[in-house]
C-alpha cells in the first residue's frame, strides 16, 4: 500500500464564536466523539479531520490584532471568511491566526466540552500547501493531494485517529503557495 497511490484528505472542520463579546457559557454536554464505525470509514477513504478553534486571534501583517468569529476559510480565493466581514480577508494580509487562548481556553465544538489541559498530549507542526487545499462547505477545510502528504509530519495521522483529535492552534502564510498549521492532541472523551 503506497502512499502514492493513495490520496489523503483532512478536513479542517472551522468553528463560529462571539468575537470579542462575552461567551454565553460553555456547553458542558460533553464530548460527542466520531462513532468508531464513521471513524473506520474515514480512515478507508483517508480522511483525516482536524478542528479549528471557536475564537481566533488574528495578526495582520501590517500591524494590529483583533479577535474574530471565524466562519470559514476559502483556499480558491485564499481568503477567510470572518463574522461581521461582508468581504474576505485576504491569507495574504494575514500575519498569523491562531486559537485566542484569552477569550477561549479550548472550547472548539457546540457539542464538545472545553477542552481541558490534562487532555492535550501536546503539538505537532505540519506544512501544508495551499495548492492542497479545497474547501466543501463553510466549515470545513480539505487538505488533499499527495504534495500535502510527502512530509514526515503528516504520515500516519490516520492511525492515531482512534485515540486523539487534532485541533488547529495555528495558522501562519509562509509564502504565496505554502501554510504552516499547529496542531493540539487531545485525548478523546467520552467513551467510557
């Protein structure tokens, strides 16, 4: 079983949060995992998701910072869709986004509980190239393409998807063609 012979995609599954104004309070349903079963079929058609977190921070790279609703992000146009933004904002005006570890200490699912520090099993780097990217659907992010998979990084995520979740801490543009994400691990609930 070659890895060129066999396309990887990752959805990046994109969140909504209040911005700058307070949270109404964490949903403490709890963690709804994937069904095993819903898991096993990813893994069949080498799908790999990955969670953005509910508020982002974001860094221009003109100078100035300011916490958005993140709605989602559009790979084609290379923009990010924000809440209260009637136009996108261009990944090439963008320094840096990354999870606002102020306003939102984990929280990444309306139906997932925060995200607790005894949880996470640390971060992983991965460079992703844009030309790699689609999107489907205003949530999500699709990472294809065997360019995005030659990385050592990136090999072997499948297999660890029956234990962890991997939620996006960080975006930063390296260049016009090419991303850099963080990754947080955290151990999956809910299973008891």
């Amino acid at each position: 079983m070659k890895h060129s012979q066999t396309k990887l995609i990752v959805p990046l599954l994109i969140m909504t949060s209040l911005g700058l104004v307070a949270c109404n309070g964490g949903n403490r349903s709890g963690t709804e995992p994937t069904p095993l079963e819903q898991l096993n079929q990813l893994q069949d058609q080498g799908l790999l998701q990955v969670m953005l977190p509910v508020k982002v921070r974001i860094d221009l790279k003109g100078g100035g910072t300011a916490n958005h609703e993140l709605l989602g992000f559009n790979p084609d146009r290379r923009e990010l869709q924000l809440a209260g933004l009637s136009q996108g904002l261009s990944l090439s005006e963008v320094d840096r986004i990354e999870r606002d570890r102020d306003q939102n200490q984990g929280e990444v699912l309306a139906r997932r509980a925060n995200i607790r520090g005894e949880d996470t099993l640390g971060t992983e780097t991965w460079q992703v190239p844009l030309n790699a990217l689609s999107s489907e659907e205003a949530t999500m992010l699709i990472i294809r393409g065997e360019e995005a998979w030659d990385s050592q990084a990136l090999q072997g995520k499948l297999q660890l998807q029956h234990n962890v979740e991997f939620v996006l801490d960080e975006i930063m543009p390296l260049s016009a063609d090419e991303i850099q994400i963080v990754v947080s691990k955290v151990r999956r609930g809910g299973e008891e």
